[in-house]
C-alpha cells in the first residue's frame, strides 16, 4: 500500500486494517505462519538453494535474536522489573528495525549496535533483508500440510503484523515507506494527529485485530504526539504441546515471597536436557516449529544465571534423554514503558531530539523515538500456550538396546524459572520470568 494523502476517518481506518488482516490472513497447520502482514510482495522459494539462503539467513537472525532476548532481559530486570515479566523480543526487535530504516549515521549505527546486528562473526551481518527473509521462511513452512497431529492438538497459530501511522504533517518520505512495505509488509497509513484520541482508538483496534483480542489497549490519546510517525508490530501465538501434560496436584513453589500451592502440570517423556552451570535446561516442543526453551536455575543462583545467561552457548543437541517436567500453570501479562531499558542497553541518540537523525523518514527535524510501548501476555496450561504481543515505537516527528532405561531427570519448577519460546531457526518470540505463578482463566 502506497502512502495515502488523505486523513482516514476511525471507521475508514478499521476498515482498511480488517480488510488488510483478512486479505494475508495464511493459516496452516504444523510449522504455520498464519501471516497477516507478510503475504504482498513475498515470493515462494522456486528451488531448494532458495530455501536454504531462506533459512541459513533466518538463523543468523536467530543469533542475534538470541543475544538481544538476554540482553533486553537483563535491561528490564536492572530497570526494576524483578517480578513476573513477559515480553516479545521479536516485536520488539522488529520494531527497531523498522525505526532503523529511517535512521541514519550515528543513529543508524546505534540501533545497529542495541539490536545486535553486526555481531554474527564470520557470517554476512544481518541485514534489514534478513527480516523479510525469516517472514519468506515461515510462509514456506506454511505449505507443509503434515498427515496428523497428535491427539486433541491444534495446528500452530503464529501470526504476525506490522504498520507505520504517520501524520499528514510528518514528512514522511516515500522511499521509506516503500522499503517498509517491501521487507516487513508494513503499510503506511496517514492519519489527523490533531484528533490524538482517533488515532489511539485506530492503533488499538489494529493490534485487537492482529492479536485476535488479547492485547486491545497499547496507547492512549496522550500517547499521539502532535506530529510525527508510530511503528506498530504485532505477534500472535498458539500451540499445542506435541505431547500434552497431565495436570497434576499443587505442589508449593518457592518464589520471591511466601511459599505458596500452585496447580501443576506433569509429563515424563524423553526431553533434550541439559545441566547447565547453577541450573538446568529442558526443551519443550510444541506441534510445529516451536519450542519451549525452560531455564530452571539452583536455589540461589537465580540472579547468577540470569547474568549469565546465553542462549547461543546452550546447545540443544543433545539426545532426548527421560525426563519428569513438572512445572505450574501460569499467565503472565506486563505493559512496558522500554525507553529506559533500551537506554541502559545502549540506545540514546535515537531518543535526542537535538543529536536523533531519521532523516531517510522524514526531512523535517527534530524527529526522534520519544516512547517505546510494549504489551505482551501469555497463558500456558497442560494443552500448550497462547501468547501475543505489541510495541508501539512512537516517534516525535535414545538409551542402546538391551540396556536397562536410564532412571528419568526430575526437572521441578518449583522455584522462579526463565522461559523462551522460540522458532526452529532460533528466533526468540517470546521470553518471560515466572516468579509467583499466577494460574490462567482464559478458555
């Protein structure tokens, strides 16, 4: 979609964006991409050499991914956020990589260096083209039609949107737009600034939509400066566990307060396990290409694995190996305000207004990043997971044969964990900290 001139009503903005959703709406079955947002301009792969560039650049954005997920936490956890936290590094990511394309000299080169960009030695860095590249390569796994599920599972759900909302005052360049449209399908829309409370109802209608309405609020009126850009993305996720849990008796979990009863869940099966340094990993598959990757540090060491932690470093490839997971049911939700924590990791000159450069947006100057809004919630039971996220960056301006079994792991969450959930590529869609769980009451 071109940039349009004209100031979009409320309901002409709805409209357009229900029209947009049902348009690229792709759903599949194991390895979805249910891809509103992606579907104009990407191309199926015409031979298998195409599909392998696909996924050995989807896997270098997994490193970074990876890297920025730890970092972000880290960020967040040193800007007070100690408690229960649930996040999307990729929306986050990909939304700084849509500012990314509208900056420029130092500007640029900061992003670059919070989002982790240049740090895949050896390896073409990864690159705005990359992104596009992981969409191409979920919207080829969305042609593989698998001949059955495992029993009462669903196929995965992983949709994912992105939009820039610019005021008709803004300047906006239609070289950047295009470039947005072309690598994240991200169409630009013009709207009335002046009437901020419009704009919030559109913005939050869109991210409704494109979260299949768990996350319906992400701004407020006082959000929409008076002039400028906002870039939205959006990711919805729904799995079911390849095997499903048992959900089981309470067991009392040793969290940041009073140990208190949670329900539970219990599954034992062969895991790719790992013991890490003051802890323990386990990998969680869901039907499709996704997993959960579950980080269960000692008693005490919570705040050492934390700082440690590097998800590149922890191999998955070791053999499924026996192992009783036993973890709570929980639901998490956070509304963040990331301009501080994204200032901690690194990110300044983007947020000022006398240095900020995104002159390939828009000539029209001071323009800079004056908020980062980011909304995210999950729920995980003994069936699997539904999680969905979006940020707003608005801008002013097996054992051998014959041998006995080996006796099974006891991985027991019954003390704050960490978790990521992630593509097979290793991109890291989600990640959260579970210090007092709190059960789900969605259906």
């Amino acid at each position: 979609m071109s940039v349009t001139t004209a100031t979009r009503s409320r309901a002409d903005g709805v409209a357009c964006v229900y029209k947009m959703g049902m348009r690229n709406l792709l759903l599949g079955a194991v390895g979805v991409m249910a891809a509103s947002g992606f579907a104009p301009g990407l191309t199926m792969p015409s031979s298998p050499a195409e599909v392998s560039q696909q996924k050995e650049s989807a896997e270098r954005l997994g490193v970074v991914s990876s890297e920025f997920a730890t970092d972000l936490l880290r960020a967040l956890r040193a800007d007070g956020q100690k408690g229960n936290l649930f996040f999307s590094p990729s929306s986050i990511h990909a939304a700084l990589a849509m500012a990314r394309v509208g900056a420029s000299e130092a500007t640029r080169d900061e992003l670059s260096n919070v989002m982790g960009i240049h740090k895949v030695a050896g390896k073409p860095s990864v690159t705005d083209e990359s992104f596009r590249s992981f969409a191409e390569l979920l919207k080829t796994e969305a042609t593989i039609k698998p001949e059955w599920l495992p029993e009462n599972a669903q196929p995965l759900a992983l949709t994912q949107a992105a939009a820039l909302w610019a005021s008709a005052d803004s300047g906006m360049k239609p070289e950047a737009s295009k470039t947005l449209e072309h690598v994240f399908t991200s169409p630009t829309e013009m709207m009335n600034f002046a009437k901020p409370k419009k704009v919030a109802e559109t913005i939050n209608d869109w991210a409704s939509v494109h979260t299949r309405k768990r996350i319906t609020h992400v701004v407020d009126a006082g959000d929409i400066p008076p002039s400028g850009l906002i870039l939205t993305t959006a990711i919805y996720f729904k799995a079911s566990w390849w095997k499903q849990f048992d959900r089981t008796h309470d067991m009392m979990f040793n969290g940041a307060g009073t140990p208190r009863q949670v329900t539970t869940m219990m599954n034992e099966r062969n895991y790719p396990y790992a013991k890490i340094k003051d802890g323990q990993v386990v990998w969680l598959p869901y039907v499709g290409q996704a997993e959960m990757m579950v980080v269960l540090p000692d008693e005490g060491k919570f705040e050492q694995v934390v700082t440690e932690l590097n998800l590149n470093e922890i191999k998955k490839g070791h053999p499924g190996v026996p192992v009783i997971v036993t973890m709570p049911l929980f639901s998490l939700s956070s509304n963040l305000q990331l301009k501080s924590s994204l200032a901690k990791m690194g990110l300044s000159t983007a947020m000022d207004p006398s240095a900020a450069d995104f002159t390939n947006f828009t000539d029209v100057k001071p323009t800079y990043i004056d908020k980062v809004i980011h909304v995210a919630n999950c729920d995980v039971d003994e069936k699997g997971t539904e999680a969905a996220a979006v940020t707003a960056v608005i801008a002013v301006t097996g054992a051998p044969a014959q041998q006995e079994p080996p006796r099974p792991i006891r991985f027991t969450a019954d003390r704050p964990f960490v978790f990521f959930i992630r593509h097979s590529s290793g991109v890291v869609l989600f990640g959260g900290v579970v210090q007092e769980p709190i059960a789900p009451t969605r259906k």
